[in-house]
C-alpha cells in the first residue's frame, strides 16, 4: 500500500434526527467529530414504511386518474 495517498479514517460520532448517537470509523472530518443526518432510518418513510403522500399541483395526477380510469388501476 502507497503512503500518504489514503485518507484518515479515525472515531467520529454520529448523531441521528432523534436524538441518539453512535461510534463509527470514517473519514468524515476529524477525530472526535459530530455528524448530525438530517434523514436517517429511524424517521424516513424509505425504511420505516410509512404513508408517503402524492402532491397533486395542478391537478396533473387528477387529470391522468381521470382519462385512465377504465384501464383496471
């Protein structure tokens, strides 16, 4: 392995939306440092199978439910 060509990876903590916090290596920053996620697994509907809910601006998705309401979906 080359020297000087690999990043630091070293402890830094990571802080999720609800509060609690974690140890990892990375590479993110320097020792000691916090990374604070703004989405993580224990809020997004991603991981959590939560509800998501389709904006209908302009009535675009009306309109299509409209013209294909037949079609059996």
């Amino acid at each position: 392995m080359k020297k000087d060509i690999h990043p630091d990876y070293h402890m830094i903590t990571v802080k999720l939306t609800d509060g609690s916090t974690y140890q990892t290596r990375s590479t993110y920053g320097k020792e000691g440092d916090v990374l604070a996620l703004d989405i993580d697994p224990s809020a997004h509907p991603a991981w959590t199978g939560g509800n998501s809910r389709l904006m209908d601006t302009g009535g675009r998705v009306s309109k299509f439910k409209k013209k294909y309401e037949g079609l059996g979906f």
